[in-house]
C-alpha cells in the first residue's frame, strides 16, 4: 500500500481504504486460527466443553489493534486449555485400557489354558506352576461327557479353592504332599493354620484319615450326650494331650477357649440353664419362650474353638436340631462333638455359611465370633450372612460377645442396628480379672430378624 505521507506530501488518503485493507488481512488470519483451532477440538472431542467454557466477546474487526490483539489472546489460552483437556482425555484412555488388560486377565479361559495375567514368575494366580497333587486338585479339568445346564457345553470345572490358598504355597504343597490312596499324614495343626489364614475350603485329598486303634461303637442316644467318649475314639497328634482323658485333667488348657469344656459331669452340665433378668447368662427355655411354641425347629451354633457341643445337646433334650461349627484350636472339638451323637461343621469364621437363605430359626454365637484376630469389616461380613441364613422372625442368640468399652458403643451397637435386627433382650457387663484392666466388656442379646 501507497502512502502520501511516504512521499513527503503531508497529506493522507481517505482511512476508510486503509481500515478496509486492514480488516482483510485480519479477517483472513482469523479464520486460519479459528479453523485450526475448530479441528483440534472436534478430533479430540473437547469442542462441547471448551465452547461451554469459553466464551469470548464478539470480535470487532473495526476496533484499533489493541482489541484485535486481546481477541487472539484469548483465542491462544482456549487453545492451551484444549491442549491441556486433550491430554486430560489422553490419560483417562490409558488408565481405562489398564483397567480393561486387568478385567480381561482375571477371565478365566474357555479352553481351559493358563491364567493370561501379565505379572512376572506369576502362574494363574500361583507363586510357580503347582505341581503334583496340588495341581491335579486345583485343576482346571474338563469333563469327559456334557451334562445339564451351565456345563452343557463341556466347559472346564475348577474345584472349591479358598480365595487366599495361592498365597501359601509352600504350605499348602506340604499340605498336599502324600502318597495317593495312601494313608493322609498326621497333619492337624497345617490343616488348622491353612484354615485360620483364608486357605477355605482346602482342596481334597486322595488319601484315608488314620482310623483309631480299638476303636468302639459309640453310645446310643441320649446317653451320649452327658458321657465321656472313649479315648480309643479319637486319633490326635497335633499337641500334647492325645486323647479326651488328658483334656478333662488338664481342664482343656492347650484348646484355645476352652476352661473345662470337656469334663461334662461338672462346668458342662450347668451351662445355659439359669436365666437372671439383667445378667448376661440366658438360659435356653427363656430364649425358646420368645417364639410360639415348636416353631424353634433348627439351628446353628457358632461356637469357635471353645464348643464341645453342649448348646447343641440342650436343644436336642428339647426337640431342637443345631449343627454345631467349630475349629479344633488345640483339641478334637470336632471328634468330640460327633462322639456325643451332634452334628459337628469344620468351618472358620471367616467361611460363608454352607446354608441357603431363610433356613434357620435361631443362630447361636458364643465370644469367639468377636475374636481378636477378627477385623471389624469381617465381622461386618459375618453377621450379615447370619442374617442372611435366618428365616424372617429368626433368632440371634449373642452370647457373651467381647469387646473394648470404647467399640460397644461406637462400633459394634450401631453396626447390629445397621444390619437390622431388632433387639428383644440387650445386657452389657465388664470383664473381670485382667479384662477390667483393659476395659474389655461382654454383650448378651436376643435379636430377632424382622417379618418383613
């Protein structure tokens, strides 16, 4: 362009050429950068949001530089800001590819191969590939005809494993370690650990339990129930006292919870048949007025390592059927509960009730369900699945549940609230001994699942 003050004239030509010219090249480069900048934003998806965003005042080709140049500034930070949303966009696509690698991984495979996880010396969820026994019980295997429903198509079957089995391999291998259709080793106390550690159920074995020398047939009922089996019923070599004789005179202290339990002449017989109105001690026939008559009909005892089957006796002197689950922490708790003519159920604490929902009339359970070793979420757990198992208008005997004074009233009343029972009894008592020490208390409740 010619100006005329260049030559010296002193005079100018019209503005309006010059403002036109101007406003030509302007418009020219605003629309390259608008273009681009429309582009970038409808391939990285980010157009919606920046426009809702961003809002710049309406651009005046005919203003002076200053307010062009504020324009193309604000044009500049939008596109930064869409830069920075597209790399945004870029990590959420990263993180759910991940997620999806790790979805895919835990699949198990249709055609029954090894686990695709990607972590290294990882096999299928195992430390190293297993390897004799272990690997034939844990599978997977293929069944050699089709049968009815979910396997109609011939997939492959893994047996019941615990969840947490593969993280004890070297222990579990031990566990797994004998001679097919052999006889099993005397292995009570890995069974035990394998158990409390989250190894449940364990695999099966292909191999016979030693059967006790002189073995007797049992006494016939009810007068099983109050006598002492004979020691030549029992087969244990986990700990020192070997047979039921030495656990009565020894007063169970090597068994984990139990003082006396298995002298049944003495402590045993006088157990849940007083009831004190404002105590922590219930007796049965308080507990089954509660209900109509007769409709208290089966039931479970969650009695830990401490139960030798006595609850489940005194229901069964009053028409009532309680299997009894327990651990044999420290002694046979299991053998001498079946030798009394009771149902004995080797599950932990941790373990899902083998039972389906709506089953039960009453679930009983002793200190042991509140033990030290149990995180409050478990117990959490644990306590929903028993409301789970009970039929509407079941029971919930809670029977000298312990705890500290600051977790009765914090963490473990609200919790029975949450879960919905209702309270038909509730007594709370403070440990003696050394409990006072620690402010260790005792809750007793009579809950009751609601109808509806």
């Amino acid at each position: 362009m010619e100006c005329d003050l260049l030559h010296g004239n002193g005079k100018m030509k019209p503005a309006t050429s010059r403002r036109r010219y101007c406003s030509t090249t302007a418009v020219t480069l605003l629309l390259f950068l608008l273009t681009n900048t429309v582009s970038i934003l409808v391939s990285s998806g980010a157009g919606p949001s920046l426009l809702r965003r961003y809002k710049p005042a309406t651009i005046r080709l005919w203003d002076d530089s200053a307010a062009l140049i504020a324009d193309l500034n604000a044009t500049q930070s939008a596109l930064a800001a869409s830069r920075a949303e597209l790399a945004g966009l870029y990590a959420r696509i990263g993180t759910a590819n991940e997620l999806l690698r790790t979805l895919l991984a835990a699949m198990p495979p249709r055609d029954g191969t090894a686990g695709q996880r990607q972590v290294p010396g990882d096999v299928d969820g195992w430390a190293r590939e297993p390897s004799g026994e272990l690997k034939l019980a844990s599978g997977p295997h293929r069944p050699m005809v089709a049968g009815y429903g979910r396997n109609a198509t011939g997939e492959v079957v893994f047996p019941a494993l615990g969840h947490a089995c593969n993280r004890f391999q070297d222990d579990l291998e031990r566990y797994m370690d004998y001679t097919p259709s052999g006889e099993c080793p005397s292995d009570e106390a890995l069974e035990h650990w394998l158990m409390l550690s989250g190894c449940e159920p364990l695999p099966r074995r292909r191999c016979r339990p030693r059967s006790p020398t002189g073995y007797v047939q049992p006494m016939t009922l009810p007068k099983s129930l109050w006598a002492m089996p004979p020691d030549t019923t029992v087969v244990w070599d986990a700990f020192p006292c070997k047979n039921y004789s030495c656990l009565v005179k020894n007063r169970g202290t090597t068994a984990h919870g139990c003082d006396g339990c298995f002298d049944l002449r003495r402590r045993e017989k006088g157990r849940w048949t007083r009831d004190v109105k404002g105590s922590l001690d219930y007796s049965i026939d308080a507990v089954l007025a509660a209900r109509p008559n007769g409709t208290v009909r089966i039931g479970l005892d969650i009695g830990g390592g401490g139960s030798s089957g006595t609850f489940a006796a005194r229901m069964l002197e009053r028409g009532v059927t309680v299997v009894t689950a327990s651990m044999n922490s420290g002694a046979p708790f299991n053998s001498f509960i079946a030798s009394r003519g009771l149902v004995p159920m080797h599950i932990s604490i941790g373990h899902r009730l083998p039972f389906f929902d709506r089953t039960l009339d009453i679930v009983h359970a002793t200190h042991e369900l509140g033990s030290s070793s149990m995180p409050d979420v478990m117990l959490e757990f644990a306590l929903f699945d028993i409301y789970r198992v009970l039929r509407p208008g079941g029971l919930f005997w809670l029977d000298h549940f312990l705890c500290t004074g600051t977790q009765l009233n914090a963490t473990y009343a609200p919790m029975l609230d949450r879960i919905g029972f209702k309270k038909a009894r509730w007594n709370t008592g403070r440990r003696l001994g050394r409990g006072k020490e620690k402010n260790e208390w005792y809750i007793s409740a009579l809950l009751e699942k609601p109808m509806t």
